[in-house]
C-alpha cells in the first residue's frame, strides 16, 4: 500500500469517527441540528481527499474487490 492509499484510509476512518461522535451528540441532545449540519460541513471539508489520495483509493478498493 503506497502512501497516498495510506493517507486516504486514515482520513476516511477519521471521517467516520468524528461523524458517529457528532451524531451521537446530536442524539443525546448535547447540540442543535445547526450545530450538527455546520460541524459536519467541516468535517468533509478536513477529510476531503487530494486528488492523488483519491485515485489510489479508488485503485484500492478495485483491487480488494478483485480478490474477493
């Protein structure tokens, strides 16, 4: 896995984390649905993947779904 695969995968799994973390927020009423929409917006925008980190992404999961 080179590094660009790497990358994108950490970011993507840290996508996923901090979104369950919001919306658990979100369901026990800690915050609004404004709070909710805005921090999710900055979420993607943190976790957006370069152009690079997508293509090997997307090479990658070609290739898992190969071996299945």
């Amino acid at each position: 896995m080179d590094k660009h695969t790497m990358r994108a995968i950490e970011k993507l799994q840290k996508r996923e984390h901090f979104l369950r973390m919001l919306n658990d927020r979100l369901a026990r009423g800690i915050i609004t649905r404004e709070v909710f929409e805005r921090e999710q917006a900055g979420i993607y925008e943190m976790t957006q993947l370069t152009p690079e980190e997508n293509r090997a992404y997307r090479q990658y999961t070609r290739q898992q779904a190969k071996r299945k």
